[in-house]
C-alpha cells in the first residue's frame, strides 16, 4: 500500500495503491493534495479490514465497467440512445472493453473507427453510414473526455489519423418540395393529407407532429389559430431548448392547414376512428394492432409510414420527411419572413445560418411561382369544403373548451 505521486502540467497528482480482501491491488486517484491522499489510504485500509470497502472508479477499471456505469448517469435528452449505442456499437467490443481505463491510446480509438466503417447495419444490410458512424465516435469522445475529467485516463485517446472520418459529414443543399407538389400532398381530405399539412406548413419536426394534441390547437385564435407545441412523442423534450420557458413554442396555423383542422375536428376523426375526439387525444393518432379502442401516437416508422402514404396517393416524388423543414422554412423566406422570426416558430438551432442555407434561393431549385409577395404563394385547398368549419371541442361525446 502505498501514496504514488504523478507529475502533470497542472502539478502533482496523487494516487493510493491498496489491496481489497481478496488480495487484489487496486489504485484510486487521490486529487493533488499530498495529506489528503495519505488520509484516503488509511481510510481505505480501514475499510478493507472491516469488510465494508466496495471498489469504485479507478485508472485501472476495465473501460467496458466504466462505460456502462456512465452510460447509466446520463440524464441528457438522448440518454435512452447513447445507452443503445453503447451496448450495440461500444460495449459489444471485447477487445475495447477489456482494456483498463488508464491504458487507453489513439490507437485503440483509431481501430475502433475503422471497424465502425466497415460494420453492416442489422436493419439496412449496408455499411454504417459516415454521419452514424461520426455519432457513435462522438458519444466515445464523451465518455473519455469525462474519465479524463475524473482523472481515471492520462492521455486523451481522441486523436485520429487525419481524414479518417469527418465530423461535419454533409450531403449537400436538400431539395425541397415544390409549391405545386405541397398543394398536391394538402389537397386530399384525409388522415394522411392532414399528418403531410402538418409538416409543411408548420415546419415541425416528425417526433412534435406525432406527439400533438387536440388540447395543444387553439383555432381561434386571431389573426391567425395557434399550435401550442410542448413536448414530441412519449413525453420527450422539444430540441434545442435552453431552458425551463423554452420548453414550448406557438406556431401559427397556415389558413389551408386551418380549414383542413377544422373538417378533421368536425368529422374527419370519428369518420376514421369511430368516435368523437376529447382534448387528451393525439390529433393523428396511430390505431395499436388496428383496434380504434386503443389510439396512440405514431412512431417514427410508422410516421414514415403514414408520410409515404401520403406521398403516394398525390403522385410526388419522395425526398426525406426531413425536407417538409427545410421546405417549410423556404416557403417563409422566399416569402419575405425575417429569420429571426422563423428561428422562432421552428426553434432552429442556428437560424441566421440554417435558414438561409436552407432558403436554396438562386439553386436550381427555384421555381417562379415560389418568388411571389404573398406570404405563403400556395395554390388553394381544392375540393373546398362546402362552408367554412369552425374548430370547437361542443361535440357530443367530446369535451369542453
């Protein structure tokens, strides 16, 4: 047992050496004070006589029993994901797992990259893609940069061989939906159009419209109704939040959107799921097993699903789902909407950047009826209906304002 000193740039570091009951030498770091170091070694020697000494991190863990200790403490948005990650793409990994914490080199994350890119995805049967693969590497930068923090690693071992692999992984400008081939997807009166109208003319992302609620739609409103946008699907936060007031955001309803929620709240919803809605319902809702008795929100596959649907039934051709974003966005800048005000409604990240780059303005993309005055130059919901619906919750069987 003993005290060992380490120098560093930012001075001595101490570490305790001891031997838990089963005899086994076990070292722990011990901050930079000297005394105190000596103190946490008779702490630990007195632990180790009474039975009651359990280890904890240390330099020499294996990195796959410090992996899944981190993995389990994370409580960021995505934490459901990079515990995925973690024991699909890290933890799975023998000869990563097995090595101590303390022995890990930019060789070892130099091969670990290099099997990413050559590992076949279960689903797709292809190789995993650049931007998946930058992800995954990402998530193990984290992990080393908070072991480097809790001073269990003394070499950073994220240092890759340069073009190894692009960390700003990009495709190239998207293309967006034409104006014509928007009217074409909001022009039918069904649960397919409504779910496309609400992601081209709100600029949502796929997990907010599948998480919406009749509650969260006020068509009343004036000038213009107004979504209430609080969470996505299961509960989860909204992205790019910065705080506990910006958890929700209001987002005006497009008039074509206005008039298809409408008849979708009259009848369009018992006309496809036998009942009337009340405010808890999600406003497309996904029928489990097809039984109209049990109505739960869509998922990403069958949100695809149901966007495909769609896509089909108006004869476009198919981009991403992502694209209704980017072509939400273009509609309002090509309009003459100020980003800061669409960096607003759609909580962009980088709204100065993105949503100019996103504008494509001057791209061969550009068509001439997109480059009106009017705010949205979108051709007219057709058929119309016979007379103007008004949203109200006043149904039989349905609840109250």
């Amino acid at each position: 047992m003993a005290v060992v000193g380490r120098g560093t740039k930012a001075g001595t570091a101490y570490r305790i050496a001891i031997r838990d009951a089963d005899g086994k030498q076990v070292w722990e770091a011990a901050g930079r004070d000297k005394r105190a170091a000596e103190m946490l070694e008779r702490k630990r020697k007195r632990e180790v006589k009474a039975g009651t000494y359990v280890r904890g991190r240390r330099p020499t863990m294996p990195f796959g029993e410090y992996l899944k200790i981190w993995g389990a403490e994370r409580i960021n948005r995505n934490s459901v994901d990079d515990r995925r990650i973690i024991k699909t793409h890290l933890a799975s990994r023998e000869w990563l797992i097995a090595i101590a914490c303390e022995e890990l080199r930019p060789r070892h994350a130099e091969r670990l990259v290099r099997e990413l890119k050559t590992t076949v995805s279960a689903q797709t049967g292809r190789p995993l893609a650049e931007k998946y693969v930058s992800n995954i590497y990402g998530l193990f930068c984290t992990a080393c940069s908070d072991a480097r923090r809790a001073e269990l690693m003394f070499v950073d071992p994220c240092l890759l061989p340069r073009g190894l692999l692009s960390r700003k992984y990009r495709r190239g400008t998207r293309e967006p939906y034409t104006a014509g081939e928007v009217g074409a997807l909001v022009a039918r009166y069904d649960e397919a159009s409504l779910f496309a109208a609400l992601l081209l003319l709100t600029g949502m992302r796929e997990g907010e419209a599948c998480g919406l609620r009749f509650r969260d739609v006020d068509l009343d409103a004036k000038p213009l109704g107004c979504i209430e946008l609080t969470v996505q699907y299961e509960g989860q936060l909204l992205k790019a939040e910065r705080g506990a007031r910006e958890r929700s955001r209001r987002i005006p309803i497009h008039p074509l959107l206005a008039e298809g929620l409408a008849w979708w709240c009259a009848e369009g919803f018992e006309r496809t799921n036998c009942r009337k809605p009340t405010p808890d319902d999600f406003l497309v809702p996904r029928r489990e097993q097809g039984d109209v008795r049990r109505l739960v929100h869509h998922t990403r596959k069958t949100g695809g699903i149901l966007w495909q649907r769609a896509r089909t039934l108006a004869g476009v051709r198919n981009r991403t789902l992502h694209s209704t974003r980017h072509t939400f966005i273009t509609m309002a800048r090509r309009g003459g909407a100020r980003a800061e005000v669409v960096e607003r409604i759609t909580h962009n990240a980088s709204a100065p950047l993105s949503t100019t780059t996103r504008t494509g303005i001057g791209s061969r993309y550009a068509r001439p009826s997109w480059r009106s005055s009017s705010p949205c130059p979108l051709p007219k919901m057709l058929p119309r209906s016979p007379k103007a619906l008004l949203f109200s919750m006043k149904m039989g069987g349905g609840a109250g304002n």
